[in-house]
C-alpha cells in the first residue's frame, strides 16, 4: 500500500494508537481494550472497525496477533510498524505539513457546502466538523490563518468580523472553484498560459512530400495564446486523417481527442503530454511525408509550451 496515502488514514491512526499504547515498545503485549479507549475521541475510528483495522495492519506485517475464539484481543507492534508510526507521528508533527493540508481541506469542504449545497456556511461550521490532521484536531486559531492565506491567494473572499481577519462566511472565487474542481492543490503553481510558437503549415502538391522540403513551408510566430495554437495543430491533423493509413485512423483520433480535451480544460501541462503522445505516435507509425510533416509540427509546439 502507499503507506502514508490519505486512504489508509485510519488504519495509519490505529497503527499510531497501538505505538502509543506500547510506548514504542515491540513484540509486547498490548490489549485492543487500551487500543479502543485510547481512540476514544478520534471521530474517525468506529469501535466496531478497530478490530478490522488491525486485521489490516496485521495482514502488511505491521502488527502481529493471535485471534482466539473471542476473536482478536492482543496485538504485537511489529519493527516495521513502529518505523511507519514513526514517520507517521513526525508527519502529524510538521506544522508546514499540517497548514498546507488545511488549507486544501478547508477550501474543498467551502466548495461542497456552497457549490452542492447551496449553503452559506461560517468559519465556525467548519470547525464543528471537527477536522484534523492525523487524528490532532484544528484549532481556531490555525483555521483563521488558513482563511487570511486563501483569501490572499484569490481563492475564496468575504468580509471578517470584528477582531477576525478572516473571511468569516467565506465565498469562492473563480479560481478556488476552479483548483477544486480540477483536483488541484492550493500549493500547487499556476497554470499560466505559455509562450508557444503558432503554426501555419501550407502543402502544395502531392501530400508524399519530404519533411522541410521546398513544397511545405511552416512559418512559426511566437505569441501566448496557446490553447489557440494547440487548436489550429489539431484541427490540421484532423484534416489529414483521410489522408494517412486506414489502419492509423482510429488511433490518431483518440489521441487528438485527449489533446482537445486537455485543451478544453486549460491545462498546458497536461496537454503537452497529450500533444506529445500524438506527436511521436505520427513520427514512428505514419507513413509517408505528411505523418512526419505533422509530427515535426506537434512536436514543435510541444518543445514550445512550459509546464
């Protein structure tokens, strides 16, 4: 499993439960009674699952144990789970860590409640959610400097109260909806359109012409509409697909549209890859002039585009 991914939270808090119950010690007793009560006022873990949960570290080598016939009372702490507990605990420990997360929980629950629900929802609301990191639970405190952050940054906006810098009944802005929507992090570095090259390409004659041969002219100007650019290279392989094996028809056409769709959603990064995997496709697999005419000419815009 990807240990520290946020779909094994719970089994990680259990891990970390069961590391504390035992002191750090390994291979040494420790009843899942104290497991379960020291999980007491984690929201997260439903007594009934604690014993699943364990079933879970056990089977990874993490745990080990000996079920009897009244089930799973006893669990041992494994070397290696007490080195994943550690990392665990050092990573619930990192106030970088646990301001970035917050940030990004905040926003995307702003976006359910208000996007989904249609709601008008306060500060306040979202504590009452009791969120945490890694089982320890957000202040007030940390909540504000995530909502002056956000607000900051463009992502959400709204009038504090009183003595509260932060937006108080915060509201997304465009681009906070848009980093959600795109399964983004508030971290992450903006997507800016790029510089790239815009394409003409002119055919005269025969389509079997030699790459950069007198008979095809590319003139390349630079300029930063590239989602514009991106377009005109794909609508210039479309155009060409009658004329490049019947065989290759389908492929290239999927390609294209994964380009489009990249194109689509304002994503430079994810469309230079798209264009890349259409580009190379056309240079090994199309026959003729023309596939290497558009190859050259994706590629190009490929080498053009940042991110």
């Amino acid at each position: 499993m990807t240990e520290l991914s946020a779909s094994n939270e719970r089994v990680l808090r259990v891990l970390l439960a069961v590391h504390e119950v035992a002191s750090g010690r390994t291979r040494e007793n420790v009843a899942v009674s104290d497991v379960e009560r020291h999980l007491a006022d984690d929201p997260a873990i439903d007594p009934d699952d604690l014993r699943d949960l364990l079933t879970q570290l056990m089977d990874r080598g993490f745990l080990s144990g000996f079920p009897s016939l009244g089930g799973l009372n006893t669990v041992f702490l494994e070397p290696k789970g007490k080195e994943l507990a550690l990392r665990v605990r050092d990573l619930r420990e990192d106030p970088v860590a646990r301001a970035r997360q917050l940030q990004d929980d905040y926003l995307r629950w702003l976006y359910t409640e208000v996007e989904q629900a249609g709601g008008s929802p306060t500060a306040t609301d979202y504590l009452a959610t009791k969120p945490n990191f890694h089982g320890v639970p957000y202040t007030d405190r940390e909540l504000v400097t995530a909502g002056v952050r956000l607000k900051e940054g463009g992502f959400i906006d709204g009038d504090g109260r009183y003595a509260y810098p932060a937006p108080a009944q915060p509201r997304l802005t465009p681009l906070g909806r848009r980093v959600v929507e795109r399964g983004r992090s508030v971290h992450d570095e903006p997507e800016s359109p790029a510089t790239v090259q815009h394409f003409t390409t002119t055919v005269h004659g025969n389509a079997n012409i030699a790459n950069a041969s007198p008979g095809a002219t590319q003139s390349l100007t630079i300029n930063t509409e590239w989602a514009a650019a991106a377009t005109e290279v794909l609508d210039a392989v479309d155009q060409s697909l009658a004329t490049l094996p019947t065989d290759m028809t389908s492929a290239v056409a999927a390609l294209v549209e994964d380009a489009r769709s990249a194109v689509a959603e304002n994503s430079p990064t994810r469309a230079k890859r798209a264009l890349n995997a259409l580009g190379s496709f056309l240079g090994d697999t199309a026959s003729g002039a023309l596939g290497g005419l558009l190859s050259a000419q994706v590629l190009a815009l490929v080498a053009a585009l940042t991110g």
